[in-house]
C-alpha cells in the first residue's frame, strides 16, 4: 500500500495523538469497503472523473451553481432515483 514510514519525506509527515490515529486508520479501512463497495457496483473510471471534476468544482466555487451541478452530475452517473 505505502512505504515504511523512514521512507517518507519528513515535510509530508505529521504526527497523531493516538485518538487521531485511531480514526485515521479506520477510515482507510472505511474508504478501502467503500471502493470495493462502488466498484462492484457499477462505478467506471469515466464515472468517477465525473464525480469528482463536479466535487472540485462544488469545493472551490461553493454557490449554488455549482451545487446544482453535482446534483446534475450525480444524477447522470447513478441515474434517477
């Protein structure tokens, strides 16, 4: 998955309280399922790109727009429901 933490630049490290590092490692165990959970699930690579061009674009010029057009995009990918 990654490298062996002496591997790593020292400007890209940041150190955890155990709490903090707790929760970082059950939300990569969460993101791993939820990819699984996507790709077995119909999401291509092209659907993806969608999704998170419309994210990035919801992100840096959050107004309504923007968010009208994730709504879009997530419409188009997943379908009506």
């Amino acid at each position: 998955m990654g490298w062996n933490p002496w591997e790593y630049d020292d400007e890209v490290l940041i150190t955890l309280c155990e709490a903090c590092h707790e929760r970082e490692e059950y939300l990569k165990n969460f993101d791993m399922m939820a990819w699984r959970y996507l790709l077995t699930n119909g999401l291509t690579r092209n659907k993806l790109q969608r999704l998170v061009t419309a994210i990035s674009k919801s992100i840096n010029h959050p107004d309504k727009d923007a968010v009208n057009e994730f709504e879009q995009v997530i419409k188009r990918v997943y379908g009506e429901r």
